[in-house]
C-alpha cells in the first residue's frame, strides 16, 4: 500500500514539493500556495494565459498523490455538465422493466429510478466524494469563460463542499477538495466568489527565472540557444503585441529549435518557426517585418555585452 504524502508543514517544504516536479515558483507563489493547503481555502490563480496556472493543479495532483479532477470552464457551462445529471436512457428502461413485471408501487419506482445508481457524476460531484481519504486536487480552469449564473452557483461548494440534488438531498464533502481556480482575466469576477479565495497574481516570470524554466523543461537545448529564446520572448513582452507568448509558448519555441537541431538564432529561423510562439497573424506579421530583425540585433547585442 503507498504512503499518501502529507501537506507540507512550510513555505520552504512547499517550494521543495513544487521543486521536485521541476516547478519553478517565487517564494510569494509558494507562501499563498502553503496557507490555501493550511487553511483549506480555494487558491485564485489570475494571470496571462500560459504563465503556468494551470500547471500547479497538475504539479500538486502528482507531487501529493492525490487524484486530479478538473472542470474546463466554457460559455453555456451548466450543471449537468458541470455537476451531475441523471442517466435517462437507463431511467426509462427500469420504467419499462417495472411495468412489464407489473409493479405499480409508483413510490418504490421513482426511489429506485433516483438512486444513486442512476446518478452520472460529473466534476463538482466527483470532486466532493472522494474515496481512500484522498481528497482530490479539484481544478476550476478558466472560470472567466462562464457566467455570473454558474459563478453563484459555486458559491455553495466553495463555501460548505455541498451540493443539493433535489432527488437526493444533500451530498457533503468528508474532506474538502484541493481547490485551485484559475482565470486570464477576460472579464472580472464577482467580489462574493474571490472573497472565499486566497488571491494570487501569476505574472510573466523575469529572465533568470525563465532560462531556468527552459533548462529544466528543455534539456536538449543548447545553452546559447535558451538565452536567445528567452532574451528574445522577453523583449517581445515588451512590444505592443495583441497577444504576447506566455510561458508555454517559450517552452514550445525551445523545443521546436531544439527538434531542428538549431544552436542559434538567425532571422530565416525565427521566420520559420515563429508560429509555434506567436498565433496571431497581425503580430506575425509584425515580426517577419524589419521590426524582428531589429529585434533579434538588440538580442544578441545585449547577450554579448553581458558575457
């Protein structure tokens, strides 16, 4: 039987844990994420897309061994696709099965077609019945693409890990969920919900803290290579692109360089290749023009100066 590893008991045991899955995080990252698993209070990730949100459920799911349960959060998102919904064909067929049997206890028959049995359980309702005292990690990704209606209703889980099937009553979780909520930002969310939450802002990471992130996810890439990538992704940050590349996009970069066998780079492989980190065409666009060569020049300026 495997051992469930235990919460950490520090800010310093968080940052190990994040560390071990080869999680870079700051030291701010690392403090609100140690008093959400203390405190047992949802943990609100905001921030750019791509800056790694979504990648701490996944860390926490591995690093603590406990289950990962995620909802994708979409437009229209209700709750029989978010929380529970009953399985109908199989209601009909024990309708049908009870009448040609002859039962005609109408009570015992909407007991039996309402049981449990019957119930498919989605997300929200997996994420409060866990089984082997595991809690699992629960991930709520990009709650910004709901509605305030699917908002309000999580009001409820978030703030007892219940929820109420009226066929049922109420299901209680035994242990409260990991909670991880994240959001870029593409409209706000009510003060009611965030209130429940610890709050953190994810923000792109300085260059430092990017190159190690290359080095660890990447290996293959040459370590010239990864200074070029990231001095370069930096600086694009800085542009006034519609979309700037988030983390992820670096990480993709760097590995599709290092798929290529580049050791540099040059202006024809950032041409080449400048799909994998920018996806609208009007900054692509923007970019292949004398804009990007000036660019990579500022790049490799910098870099040389700084050896």
């Amino acid at each position: 039987m495997s051992v469930i590893p235990d919460l950490p008991n520090s800010i310093d045991e968080t940052l190990a844990l994040l560390s071990g899955e080869d999680y870079v995080a700051n030291r701010a990252l690392a403090t609100v994420l140690f008093l959400s698993l203390r405190m047992k209070r949802p943990l609100f990730l905001e921030g750019e897309a791509g800056v790694g949100k979504t990648e701490i459920a996944k860390v926490l799911s591995k690093a603590l061994d406990r289950p990962l349960i995620r909802l994708q959060c979409y437009e229209g998102l209700d709750v029989s696709s978010a929380v529970y919904e009953w399985n109908y064909p199989a209601q009909m067929l024990e309708i049908r099965l009870a009448e040609a049997t002859g039962e005609d206890d109408r009570g015992a028959i909407e007991q039996s077609i309402f049981s449990e049995k019957h119930l498919i359980r989605r997300p929200v309702l997996q994420a409060l019945q866990s089984s082997g005292g595991r809690a699992p990690v629960f991930l709520i990704d990009e709650l910004d693409r709901t509605d305030e209606a699917f908002e309000a209703f999580l009001l409820e889980i978030l703030s007892d890990y219940q929820v109420t099937i009226p066929e049922l009553g109420t299901i209680k979780a035994d242990e409260p969920p990991i909670v991880i909520i994240t959001t870029n930002r593409t409209r706000e969310i009510h003060d009611a919900l965030k209130r429940r939450c610890l709050y953190h802002w994810v923000d792109y990471p300085a260059a430092d803290v990017e190159l190690e992130i290359v080095r660890l996810k990447v290996p293959g890439c040459q370590q010239e290579l990864s200074r070029q990538v990231v001095a370069y992704v930096q600086k694009l940050r800085k542009m006034d692109l519609f979309k700037s590349p988030g983390v992820a996009e670096t990480i993709d970069w760097a590995t599709a360089l290092t798929e290529l066998d580049k050791l540099a780079l040059d202006p024809e492989t950032v041409s080449d290749t400048i799909g994998t980190l920018l996806k609208y065409q009007d900054d692509i666009a923007r970019i292949e023009s004398s804009a990007g060569r000036e660019l990579l020049t500022e790049v490799k300026a910098e870099l040389t100066q700084s050896l």
